[in-house]
C-alpha cells in the first residue's frame, strides 16, 4: 500500500441518490470487499460503522477507507481513498472537514429526481474546498430517468462542462446494476493523475499531515486519521502537534482496506491512520498538522471547531443516576466532538447536562446513543439555539452569547433601554433554507415558512422534472404535468430547531426536501416566557420566543402543564408570564374533599395501612416538587415528549 500513487475523493449527494450503493459497487469492483452469490453485497455499506447510523441508514461520522485499482489504460496501481461524508443537513460542519482531505469529489444525482437541495448545498462546500468535480448521473436504469435533463441543469444551474468530452464529462451510471462504475473509477485516475504529484520517497521534503477526524478505540487508543500532504510519515518516526507542540511517536501506522492494515508508512497523497502515544482523544485535535519533530512547518490550514446550533438539557430519570449519565455523555463525547457538555441544574429536575448539539437529528441520534450503548433513559428539555445580546456601543462580535433562557435579560430591561437610542440589541442566529417539492404542495410548504418568520428570497420551478401519478419526482417526459419547485427562505434558526423538518414532511406527503446553511445574526423582537406553579418558577420550562407568537406558545405550555399536574388538596394555579406580565393562565382544580381527613381519630391500623402505602407509592414515582405542588417525573417525561 504504502508505496502506491495514491488519490483521495469523496462521494456527495443528495440523500438517497446512491452514494452508498456507488461506494459498496466500488468497494466491490476493487475487490475489497466481496461480493455476495446473488451479487449482493455481503458486508453492506461498511462505511456506516454505528448502530444508530445504520438502523436510520444515514451517514454522521467522516470515514476513510482505501482501495486498490488496477488500471488497465494506464498499466499502473492506484490507490484510491474514499473518504465518507454524513448525508444530512445538521452535518454540514462534517462533510466541509471530510472534504478537506480529498482532491475530487463525485458528484452524484439521481437521474429521476435532477438536482436537489442538498446536491446544490454540497456542491458548493466542494467548490469553496477547491475540489475536481466529477459529475454521476445514477439510476439511469429506472424508466423515470432523465439523464438529457440532469445534463441541462448540471451546465445551467452549477456551471459545469458536462458534455462528452468537456472537462467535466458526465458519467451515466446505475450504481444498482454495476452499468458504468468501471467508467467512474476510470475517470478518478485521469483526473486524479493530473492533480497528483509523484509519492517520492519523502526524504527530501518536510512531512506535514492534516488530522481531520479522531476517536477512542478501547484497544488501540487514541485513533487519528490524517492525509499526508507532503513528505511521508513512518513507524517509530518522532512527530510533533503544530497546535499544541506536544511530541509523540508513531506506534502503528496504516490504511483501512476495509478493515486496518499496518503499512508502516503513509506517503504524501495518502490518507490513513496513525497511532501514537496520545493519552486523549483531544489531543488529535481535528484540523491540526503532525510534522516531524525539531523541523520547522507552517500549519496547513486547518478548520474552525464546529460550532453547537442547539442546546438542550439532559436529566436522569432517577437523580441517583446522575454520575451514570454523566459518564455515558462525556464518553459518547469523545467519539462525537461536535457534542459539547457542561454541568447543570435545575431547581425542578435537579442535577443535569447542558448539552450542544448540530441539530434535531444530531440530539435524537444522541439520545438514542444514550438508550442503546449506555441503558440511559433521559429526560431532555425542548432545545434553544443561542443568542446574542448587543449594549451600546459594542462590537457586535464581542458581545455576550447567551444559551440558558435563564440568562436571558428581563422584558422591562429591555422595553426602557430599547427606547433609549443605541439601546440592548438581542440577536438570533439565521439561516438560509433551501426546500424543493412537488409544484401542488408549493402553497403548503410556502405558508409553513411564512409561519416560521421566513422570508421568501428565490423561487426556482425546475424544468425537465415533474411529479408522475404517485406524487413521486420523474422525468418530465413521464411527468403528469406538476413540475419540482425549488424555493430559498432566510428563516430564524430557532424556528427550524424543533418539528420544522417533521411538519413540512408532513403538509408536503413527504415530498419536500429542506437543507439550510447559516446567514449570521439578526436584531429581532424576543422575549422570555416563563412559568410558575402557584407562584413558584419551573425554570426547565423557560424559553425564547418572539413577541408575536409569546401568547400561542404561552397558551400552547399552560395547557400541556394542566394535564400533567397531578389534582393536589388545593387549587394550583397555573401561569406562562412575559416579563412581569401574566400571558396565559390556567387553573388545576383541588380535589373536592381532602381524602386524609377522615383518617383522623380513626382505627390506628388503618391510618398505618394508609402511610405505607403512601411510601410505596413515593418509591414508585419519584415526584418532583415545585414549591408546593408534586409532580411525578413520569410526566414530566411526557411534558417534554408530547409533540
Ligand atoms: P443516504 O446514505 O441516506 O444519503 O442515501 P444514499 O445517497 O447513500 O443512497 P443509497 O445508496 O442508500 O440509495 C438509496 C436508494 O436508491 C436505495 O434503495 C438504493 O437501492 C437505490 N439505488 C441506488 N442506486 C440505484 C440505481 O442505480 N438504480 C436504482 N434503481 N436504484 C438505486
């Protein structure tokens, strides 16, 4: 391995236009991994290691796995390295850092369906990576397909040369039947042969290696994959980290083929992993350059860390469980470092973590982790984004960045200096969503947007695709007249968070896709709502929202806490307030009689019966108090999961 001619690309698509089947058909091509009798693979999509990412069948962590090519027309071994990016929007962050280690990206779009939201918005972190672009039209064995019309769009919207023997030729493929995958790995080394520079023996030049992701593997420890962009990097070589000039040696170097192979060198243009003496995984700080120790390197230039979109808190059901989740988290953690943690607590649910996370994916995969690696049942609150609150006079980029609602200054505050000129400025992050779907459900999906503060900024009807008779996308040829609709939005961030994805699938049967990218900050109108329990704050429960849509959700939270506070032996009185002001209010009657009374004076036994089982009950359900009243944490549970 070690000494072949080596070429890095990636595959990037929209979800479900093939790129795990194109890679297993390459995999398998190649020889490196088997193919099954019935010409199924055996091994399926090895680059999905975790569970969670195979049950929901989706990509989240980068992943590299190498394969030799024997290439008839050139007479030369390759060594191709396929380096895996996630497949969805909350990862954005993941796939910009894969593919920083690759020269080409394939560009796969799915004949039937043409260009997507998410073909555009990988396609243009490709191109701001400097990638080669390598266009694959797959699927080209469906009867819907409209390869003439991916063609079009290919050249009109992306401004790529896709014609036969333009620079950037497309490839006609199904991934499904094997049609057209010898020409993919082909044109990988005609276009990677132009921008790769011969290995060398890496004796003259001075090593810099990328780190570009990293993990604990309980037998080997620290893991970190690198691609050498210059020189080469052996066993027992001594090598320093640029960032926290810490040095180490290297114990094992190698590839992954699919499984990790020693190869005891990696060469400039190759990309595998390497094992030092690294106590921690944060020691192989992602984005960092490995170079050999007492030379002199500029830094390769590395990423910025990934930055939470959300935050949200963790709580054990039974408190006495803290310590276990607070080690699951902080395990998970070190596989997943776009997860960020602290300690928090809360004077309802007690001892927690405050969790930040990529997205509302990015927290149900989390939470799933939880359950299935660590048996840990959590209750988590409603995510928040974070905001920035701006005094006078300040640089907005200094200013404070708040992500507890707690923090979140009081609405009187902010009414008499809001008055003032150059007042308290609150701000919110925003993106802008790309959505496509079928032209019948542009009313729907327009409407939801509006809904969520979003502002309509392009409108794009997609020629050469339309619905056929099942809504599904098909060639316009086989098109029962509907056309796809492609639509951008700039909408709040804290808008999408939460059921955003879930209700637009749902007012569009499905059909519609969403991807966002950020757009920086906006002053916008926000205030905290808060509630009490006769009196008494639920401070779990706080949350920003703007001012036009304060009394709804009021309203929308009054109304779920009645149902979840247990009748007590006095009336409670339920309120949503803004600022000093009641938004909504809700009362839970009393019971009609108070049940102990007749207890008094009576038969001793029966008074005894009566306290035990009171304390069973209490063993049980572990109530939480909120002032007066008792609320068991059961539901509590369903507060947060009722949608
Ligand atoms: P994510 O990992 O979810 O992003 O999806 P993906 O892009 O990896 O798509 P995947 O390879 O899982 O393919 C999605 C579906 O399309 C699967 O049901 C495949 O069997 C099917 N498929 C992929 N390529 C072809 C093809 O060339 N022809 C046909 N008919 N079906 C295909």
């Amino acid at each position: 391995y070690g000494q072949l001619q080596p070429i890095s690309f990636s595959i990037i698509a929209h979800i479900d236009h093939g790129k795990s089947t194109l890679a297993d058909r390459l995999l398998e091509m190649t020889g490196t991994i088997p193919i099954g009798a019935d010409g199924q693979v055996i091994n399926k999509q090895v680059l999905d290691s975790l569970k969670v990412e195979r049950e929901r069948g989706i990509t989240v962590k980068s992943q590299a796995v190498s394969m030799i090519y024997d290439d008839v027309t050139t007479k030369q071994k390759w060594l191709l390295n396929l380096i895996d990016t996630p497949g969805h929007v909350d990862f954005a962050y993941e796939v910009s850092r894969s593919l920083s280690a690759c020269q080409i990206a394939l560009l796969v779009v799915d004949a039937t369906q043409g260009i997507q939201s998410q073909t555009l918005s990988v396609f243009r972190v490709a191109m701001a990576r400097g990638l080669r672009i390598i266009p694959v039209i797959n699927k080209i064995d469906l009867p819907g397909a409209s390869p003439d019309a991916v063609l079009d769009q290919l050249h009109e919207r992306l401004g790529l040369n896709v014609l036969p023997g333009e620079s950037e030729e497309a490839i006609m493929v199904s991934a499904k039947t094997g049609k057209g995958v010898e020409d993919v790995l082909k044109r990988l080394v005609a276009v990677g042969s132009e921008s790769t520079q011969d290995v060398g023996d890496g004796q003259d030049e001075k090593m810099r290696s990328l780190v570009f992701d990293s993990w604990y593997d309980s037998y080997k420890g620290v893991v970190a994959l690198i691609s050498v962009k210059d020189g080469a990097i052996r066993k027992g070589d001594k090598i320093a980290s640029a960032h926290s000039r810490k040095r180490y040696e290297v114990l094992d170097i190698g590839v992954n083929s699919p499984t990790a192979i020693a190869t005891g060198i990696l060469r400039k243009g190759q990309v595998g992993w390497v094992i030092c003496n690294m106590k921690s995984v944060p020691e192989a700080s992602i984005g960092d350059t490995l170079h050999h120790d007492k030379v002199k390197v500029d830094p390769l230039p590395g990423f910025k860390p990934s930055v939470p979109m959300i935050y949200c808190s963790a709580f054990p059901v039974s408190s006495a469980d803290f310590p276990k989740l607070e080690m699951a988290i902080q395990k998970l953690a070190l596989n997943d470092r776009s997860v960020t943690w602290s300690r928090e607590s809360s004077l309802a649910l007690g001892q927690g973590v405050k969790l930040g996370l990529l997205g509302a994916l990015h927290m149900e995969i989390f939470r799933a982790r939880l359950a299935d690696e660590y048996g840990m049942e959590v209750l988590i609150t409603n995510p928040t984004v974070a905001y920035r609150i701006v005094r006078p006079n300040e640089d907005e980029n200094e200013a404070k960045v708040i992500t507890n609602p707690l923090e979140f200054p009081d609405d009187e505050v902010m009414r008499s200096k809001r008055s003032t000129k150059n007042g308290l400025q609150i701000q919110e992050p925003m993106v802008i969503g790309t959505l496509t779907c079928p032209e019948e459900y542009l009313g729907a999906m327009s409407q939801l947007c509006f809904d969520r503060r979003g502002e309509e900024i392009d409108l794009i009807f997609q020629d050469g695709f339309g619905t056929g008779e099942d809504g599904k996308p098909v060639g316009a040829e086989n098109a029962g007249g509907e056309r796809l609709v492609i639509m951008k939005h700039r909408l709040p961030l804290s808008e999408i968070v939460t059921d955003f994805f879930g209700e637009l699938k749902s007012k569009t049967a499905g059909f519609a896709t969403f991807d966002y990218e950020d757009d920086g900050w906006q002053a916008s109108d926000l205030v905290r709502l808060s509630f009490l329990l006769t009196g008494t704050p639920l401070d779990a429960l706080s949350q920003i929202v703007h001012r036009s849509k304060a009394v709804d959700v009021a309203k929308v939270w009054t109304q779920k806490l009645k149902d979840i506070v247990p009748r007590q032996q006095y009336e409670v009185n339920i309120q949503a307030m803004v600022g000093g002001r009641v938004v909504s209010s809700e009362k839970k009657t009393a019971y009609r009689k108070d049940v102990t009374a007749g207890l008094y004076g009576g038969h001793y036994e029966r008074k005894l019966k009566h306290l035990n089982k009171q304390k069973e009950g209490k063993k049980r359900l572990r109530a939480m108090s909120v002032g007066r009243v008792q609320i068991p944490q059961e539901n509590f549970m369903k507060l947060f999961e009722a949608k």
